[in-house]
C-alpha cells in the first residue's frame, strides 16, 4: 500500500477529514473530531496507527510481526501496522474501517445521525 493508497482509504470513510494537530509531517485521520487512524505518510517503512477492539488488537499482534502495539498510544485500543506488504492491503482497509467503526460508535448520537445521513447522500 501507498502512502496515496492509504491516505484515499482514511478519506473515504463518511466524514473523514485529514488535520494536522502535532505538525506537518503526520496525517491525523478524524470522524466527528475523534481521531480514528494516524500516519506520517512520508515514513518509510510506512506506517499506520489504528484503533482495534483490545482481544482482536492481542490476536493481530500474535498473527503478524508487523502489526505491534500502537505507537505513543494506549496500546489497548491501538495497534501501529507496518506496511511492508506482509499484511494484505485488502486486511489493511478493513482495519481501518473497524477503526472508523469503533470511533463512530463512540460519537454521540447527533453526530452519528448526521454522518448517517451523509452517507446516504454520497450514494443517491
């Protein structure tokens, strides 16, 4: 996966924004002000931290060795993928949509009606 790949991904998600609150180098991905992935697209190896239910987050780390506890975050709820090309890019997206998810659901519901709804207007 590209940095390009990876950013188009974070953005795709219904009312993700990309900021830069720490500096310019890393890509912070939020939903309803709520970080759910961050990066420093630049990095090489390239490297994605997402948000991760704390037993799959376990099992993902035991499954790959380049998927390792979150970097400078609670490494509970936080894993930081590598992107070396030994997790599937396909695996890389869907963690990023659980991370999304995760954050989502954390919103309140305001905030998540109206991503609802902006979701349906993307698609009609």
């Amino acid at each position: 996966m590209t940095p390009q790949e990876l950013k188009a991904a974070c953005l795709s998600m219904t009312g993700a924004r990309e900021e830069f609150p720490f500096d310019e180098a890393n890509s912070v991905f939020k939903v309803g002000g709520k970080i759910f992935a961050i990066s420093r697209l630049a990095a090489e190896p390239l490297r994605v931290s997402l948000k991760c239910e704390p037993e799959l987050a376990v099992q993902l780390r035991l499954s790959y060795s380049a998927i390792i506890p979150g970097y400078h975050l609670n490494k509970r709820h936080w894993n930081t993928v590598v992107l070396d090309g030994s997790v599937p890019d396909e695996m890389v997206v869907e963690l990023i949509e659980d991370s999304y998810d995760l954050v989502v659901a954390g919103l309140p519901k305001r905030e998540r009606e109206k991503l609802h709804w902006r979701s349906l207007g993307e698609r009609g």
